[in-house]
C-alpha cells in the first residue's frame, strides 16, 4: 500500500463486501493525522460534474460537490502539507472511465499541469485558488482511493483506469492482532513522505533497471509478445522505478513487488489469463517463463499472486473443456 502511494495518485482496492476496503483508507488517514473525504459514487454517474458539482448559468451560481471542496482544502494553507485523501466508495457502480475521465487524463501529466475544467469561462469572484478562474488544480497531497466490489450489480475496470491505478486485492483476514494503544497521536508531512519516496528511489534506480533491461530481453518478454501480443510499455517502467524501491524500503521486497505489479499488470483478467483466444498450453508456457525468468533475477523468488492467476486460468479451461 506504502509503494502504491509512491506510484500512483489512484487507488483501488478489490475485493468481496466486509474484507476492510474502505476501513483501510479510512484507518490510514487517521494514523498519519491526514484528511479523508467520503465519496458514495452512485450508480448513473456519468461525467465530472456528478462527482464536481456544476455551474448554473442562469444564477449564476456553481454548486459544487463535496470532492471539490476536498480538492480545494488540500490547497490551503491548513492543508497542503498534510496526507488528503479522497475516498470513492464503490466506485465500480457506475463506470469510472465515464465520471472519472477528466482525472485519468489530468493525473498522467506533470504537478503543476494536472487541471481539470469546471466551467467554460472564468465567473466574476472566482476563488482565488482556481486556476485561471475556472480549472481545479489536482494538487500532488491527494489520493483517490476506491473501493471495487465483485458483485452483478457493478461494472469491470477498464484498461485506461486499472492501468493507471495501483490495485490491491484485500482478502477476507480472519486473524488479529494487538497494537499499543498508548503511543502518542502524531501527524505526518506530505512534504517528508515525498522526501522519503524520493530518496528511496533515487538509492535503487540503478539496480531496478537493470532487473527492467534483463526482463525486457527475457523469455518472458519473448512469450508474452508471440503467444499473447503483450509487451510491456513506458508506463511499466514508470511505475516500477516508483513502486519496487518505496516496497522495499517499507520493509518488503523487490521479489514481493514485482510479483504484484506482474499480477496487476500483466497477469490479470484480458491480458494474459481469462482469455477466450488462449489455452492450457499458452498458459504453460507463460508459467514456464515466468519462472525462468525470475528466477534468474531473484533464485529464491516464489511469484505467489502471478502463479494464482495462472491456476485459476488454468481450472477456468478445464472445466470449459
């Protein structure tokens, strides 16, 4: 989740309703003393101005949305160097790519560019912190963070808002655990965990592309383009040289972070398994390239997430059989 702050200003966490989606947004705000706004998207959204607000012409008046004043107040002074977070609850009711659009082509630019419109002309007594009068700045102190339920009555991701996001599957947890309730509250700047993200990858760029140069000429890489026409894209390695050094010096691994981000990215549902034009013997191969490859990185690397898509794909096509 850590690493996921680093890569992405988008969020989405999968999963069956009960298993702490919308808790574990709620509970890290709280535990870094940040700001989070509750968003319940309903079904029938289908532009910005459902999760904005819109200007009424006429009175001259804009009604805006709570996401908007989210938004807003993380510019502040009060705010800007505090951890916000805007979080979409169930957010896969309507389709994100519709109400969301403008944000998903507002967060793949620089700081400083990621605007969206609200109106077509600035009003008379803009606030003071619209830019040009009439554009929401996405200020880089916010993550939007969604929760997807599986379920008949949502819609599946698309590609444009699963590859730009960081997803993570929450599982039902049965265990607990005891925390020590008698440390004292304590906030977190924004201006610090960017400082630590920063420092991070700039400590472990060297080696992360090595393992993004040796995977690129693998035979993973040869598979993936001639059994599946997949190759991997800019926005991969983009996400990798954010994502593997903060995972690792969070207290995980590189082994642990490049198998989420292959099973996110490359081994998901419509880009290697839960293909109608695949079979068992184009997912053997995969699985056995898979492993070749890796295991020449990482000799002691067990790819858990990728090698479960791989066998449910694989039990999918033999009960078809």
């Amino acid at each position: 989740f850590v690493g996921g702050l680093a890569m992405s200003q988008l969020h989405v966490f999968q999963g069956i309703s009960g298993t702490g989606k919308t808790s574990l947004a709620k509970a890290f705000a709280k535990a870094v003393g940040g700001e989070c706004t509750d968003i319940a998207v309903q079904a029938g959204w289908r532009d910005r101005a459902d999760l904005l607000g819109h200007y009424n012409a006429f009175e001259k008046k804009f009604y805006e949305k709570d996401c908007l004043q989210a938004l807003y107040k993380a510019q502040t002074p009060a705010f800007s160097d505090r951890i916000n977070i805007v979080l979409l609850d169930e957010m896969n009711l309507s389709r994100p790519e519709q109400y969301f659009a403008d944000f998903l082509s507002a967060l793949e630019k620089e700081p400083g560019d990621r605007r969206v419109p609200l109106m077509e002309s600035a009003p008379a007594n803009a606030p003071k912190l619209f830019r040009e009068g009439r554009e929401i700045l996405l200020p880089e102190n916010v993550w939007f963070i969604g929760t997807a339920n599986q379920d008949e009555t949502t819609n599946e991701l698309a590609d444009k808002t699963h590859d730009r996001a960081f997803v993570m599957e929450l599982p039902r947890h049965e265990g607990q655990f005891v925390f020590n309730a008698q440390l004292d509250e304590v906030s977190y700047q924004f201006k610090s965990l960017k400082a630590a993200f920063a420092k991070a990858q700039k400590n472990e760029e060297a080696t992360v592309r090595d393992i993004l140069k040796f995977i690129s000429n693998s035979e993973l890489t040869s598979v993936l383009e001639k059994q599946f026409d997949r190759g991997w894209g800019n926005r991969f390695e983009r996400q990798a040289l954010k994502f593997l050094p903060v995972v690792k010096a969070a207290g995980g691994s590189f082994e642990t972070a490049i198998d989420h981000l292959l099973a996110t990215r490359i081994f998901r549902a419509g880009k290697v398994t839960q293909r109608y034009d695949t079979d068992k013997n184009d997912l053997s191969a995969i699985e056995k390239a898979l492993h070749n490859t890796l295991s020449k990185i990482f000799p002691n690397i067990v790819p858990v997430r990728c090698q479960l898509a791989i066998e449910k794909d694989m039990i999918r096509l033999e009960k078809g059989a």
